[in-house]
C-alpha cells in the first residue's frame, strides 16, 4: 500500500502546491502525520513559547488524486488512525478561551497505549482519535493549515474519525489532499486550545460523488450527515451552516423553505467543532432518519 | 398526588411572587404546562404575528418547596413528561436565524400520537420531549420568562427531560419553581426559533443537595453532567460554562488549574442548547467517568 511520510508537508493549502505523489480513485493509503508542533515538544522541558512556531501546523502531502476534476465532489474515508505511543498538552498564557488565567507555560506529556491516554497516574481516557486537519486545495489564495474553511483545513471536529467520511467540494485538478493535526483524544470545542497533540497514520480512501453539489465540507456518520461552516463569529458560521443543512432537506426531500426550516429546527443539533482556532467551525448534524442520502 | 395547575401562571421569574402552592421535599407533583402561546394557535389559520405576544411564555407556579432556604442548592428529577395530541411550529419574517428569508406567515399543526409527531404524511419524528422553561426565582428583579439565566427559565436544553435532573443554586426561601415550554421535538439550537411547541404535563420531584455550591444551573444525565451558562453573546456563554467546568474538575478531582483546564478540553463536549432567545444558552457536557458526582 502507498505511504505518503511525512517529510514533504506544506503550511498553507494552496492551487500552487504540486503533489507530492497521486493515488487512484478507490485506491487506500496511507498518511504520515506529524504533531501539530512538528514534533518539538518531547519532553515536560519543552515549553510552547519556546518553540519554533514557523514549522507548526504542518500537512503531509498534498497527494494528488487521479481522475478528479475541477468542480467535482470528493468524499474521503478514514478507514484507520495508528496514534504513536507518546501525546502532549501544553497550557501557556493566552491559550484557549481562559488563557488569561494562566500565569506560566506547561508541558504535559501524555503515553497512549492499549486504547488508552495515561492523564495522570488516577486518571486514564480512553482514546478518541481524530483528524485535525484535512483538506484540499481552495480555489485561490493561500489558506494556512491552522486556518478552517470551504476546503477543510483545520476544522478540528472530532468525527472526522475512523469509519467516517468527510465530503469536499473539488476547486483544483487532482484535488490536492493533504491532511495533519491528530488528536488522540478532544472534546466539542477544543476548550484549552488543544486536543492531546500526537503524532501517527491514517489510512485513507477516496471516491467521486457525482451530482452532488455542496458549499463546504460535509461529514457523513453512522447516523448523521454534518455540515460543517467555519467563520470570524459563530453567528455567522452558524447562520452558514444552518442555512446550507435547510437547502439539503428542500432538495432532498423536496420541503418548501418553511417546511424545511422547521424540519431542521425539530430533529437536527447545532454543535461545535471547535472556538479556539482563527476561525470557528460549528456544524448542523441532521439524522439520517431524516436525510438517508445527500443526492 | 399533588398537580399544579396551568391556571396559575407567571410571565416573569421574582423573588416578588408568591407560591401558588407548596410541595415537600422528595414529594413527587405534577405541574399542567401551557404550550408557549398559552393556546393561541389552534389552527392552521392562526398566525404567530395576530396573537396575543402579552401572554405567550407563561410558567406554571410558582410552586413554593417546604424545607428549603436562600443559599441552598435543589435538584430538581423529572420523571415524567406528557403531551397534549397537538403540537404546533410556525414560521414569520424575522424568526430565528434565517427570519429574513420568510416572506409571510405560516403555521404547521403536527398531530402527536404513539410516541410519534405527524410532521408531514411522509415524515413522522420521534418524539424527544422536552422542558424549555425551568427554574427559580431570582434573587432580585424581574426576568421575563422568555429569558435563561443563572435562575434557569427559558433554557431550553434538550436534556431538561424525562429521567434526568436539574440543579438549581437557591435565591429565595422555598426556591419557587416555576415551568412551561414544552417541546414535542427539538435540536440543538432551536434552528428555527421554535420547537415542536405543544402543551401538556411534567412529574417533578424536589430534593436538597447539601454542601454544594453552584452559579447556576447544571443539568445530570445518565452519562454526563452538564454546566449550563446564558449570555449576550456566544463567547461569553462558553467562557462563563468552561469556566465553571474547570472549576468543577478541580474541586472534584483536586487537580491544579492547567491540568483541570486540559482534562476538560480533551474529554468534554461544549454544546449549543439554543440560538434564539433573547440571550443565547450552552453547556459543557462533563462525562461522569471523568466526574462521577458533583460534590
């Protein structure tokens, strides 16, 4: 099976970036990623202002994907995610939503192993590995990695996870995929600033959807299809996704507005993906009991 | 056993009103519960913009509870919820997020039969029945119960239903519960501006959690407890629930505030329980194999 390692990245999503390598459709692989810090923090002396931030947030790829076009619908399964043994969470003044109350920088190294990350000596989680960054090449511009948006990037939301698919509308020849960031384990939010950073693999597969129209990126679940809208505020990317999940149910289930408006208000969840990156991303989760298919 | 009925109402949360009736400590009652429009709308041909806006998102009660004082904190269990055979949804100009989009008017009756609402003849919702008024009074002034707070009322959280319990900080001698709102179906969010609003009846039982302090309302669950915050704006509302979260974390857990605040971010869900009320409502949803009590 191809490897893509994790020695070509880029910082930003870009038309620019060449592949690295091309996979078929329908063909799995698999991804080197590094930490969100490139691997720098190793140790409980490593602190997060002392490190050199320039090479944080990178991507492995982008891998180009063969047979896909412009204007085409992508969606990527994760079929699995192998975490290295060792995690890290950093505090540090003026990180997160309560970095104001922090007065010193932090390092806390985290082993993982047999399903589990090893807190502390009382307290052990059990391990909810997800992709922080995925995405393809936008349009135009350069999107920095730790950036969300149309294209993906850094949506932190944990079920873009194993067993799951993830959506993307196509703006470049051959997509362009390049993914980064896991966590070994994170809540809605990301409320410190951080999941529990980790390098590891993830095996990927991707398929074309023909027909399918879509704004942004769309996460698709065991039991729920979730859209997902990043913004400067959460009212905007609230009001986005809200907006994109009622256009799903008109055209699905052939609702007028009002029909649709309130069919999402009765059955579907506005969550958060995560408020601590430079834009936040929320999602509408609406059931499959209600939208079996998105086309 | 004791019912509360829908006759006795309040429009606002007070420490100025006077209990209707008194119950005991672990004496299980029914509160009768208006839907939010006290009624009004009964058919289809009755719109939101014609009734009577002076007596929508009345609470029964208050319901004054023997054997509990100003400084004390209550939960609150629901038993039980029942619903009336009609809900309501309707939609006008300027309702929730997506209101500038409506062009006029429109009101759905939804039929609510054998755990199920008629949405339409193709779709029937599961019922997900629900409280969205609950609390006590304030400890001064008056708060209109269209309005959440560190009192409770109008929080509408999903997870204020049947089997789970609410914790209440005290203001005033007795606590004076008060509760409307229900809700046939809803999201996360309230998408639309409104749930499936609908009326009929809860069974409440009230009992005393000494040594507990609380700033507001917390919501326990089978699985998690959840710290509810409402506020101007999103921000601040997560601010205030991670804040508390934390706090919690290191009271239980007698963990340092970087540890708490790293515990909480890699475990816990920050959730939107509605968008729409004149100050928005979320909860950090807590797992109890990470808390297991609150005290």
């Amino acid at each position: 099976m191809r490897v893509i390692g994790s020695d070509r990245v880029i910082y930003a999503f870009s038309p620019k970036n060449e592949p690295v390598d091309w996979v078929d459709l329908n063909e799995e692989f698999w991804m080197e990623l590094r930490d969100c810090y490139s691997g720098q923090i190793k140790t409980e002396k490593d602190l997060r202002p002392n490190i050199d931030t320039s090479i944080m947030d990178a991507a492995t790829g982008p891998v180009g994907i063969r047979g896909v076009r412009h204007g085409d619908v992508i969606a990527v399964t994760i079929h699995e995610i192998e975490l290295a043994p060792q995690g890290v969470m950093v505090t540090a003044p003026g990180l997160g939503p309560l970095g104001e109350f922090i007065r010193e920088p932090n390092t806390k190294i985290i082993p993982v192993r047999q399903g589990l990350a090893y807190f502390s000596d009382q307290i052990q989680l059990p391990l909810t590995p997800m992709v922080g960054v995925l995405g393809v090449a936008p349009a135009e511009g350069e999107i920095h990695c730790v950036v969300p948006g149309k294209h993906g990037g850094n949506l932190d939301t944990k079920d873009i996870t194993a067993g799951n698919k993830v959506y993307f509308p196509v703006f470049v020849d051959g997509a362009n995929l390049a993914a980064g960031d896991l966590h070994a384990c994170m809540g809605d939010g990301e409320l410190s600033g951080t999941g529990i950073e980790i390098a590891g693999r993830i095996r990927l597969e991707v398929c074309k959807v023909p027909g399918l129209y879509l704004h942004g990126p769309v996460v698709e679940t065991e039991t729920a299809f979730m859209v997902l809208a990043s913004a400067e505020t959460f009212s905007q990317a609230a009001q986005e996704a809200i907006s994109f999940g009622v256009e799903l149910l008109q055209r699905s289930l052939s609702l007028d507005f009002p029909d649709a408006y309130r069919l999402l208000s009765a059955t579907s969840d506005l969550r958060v993906s995560q408020i601590v990156n430079p834009l936040l991303t929320v999602r509408v989760a609406i059931p499959k009991k209600i939208l079996p298919a998105l086309i």
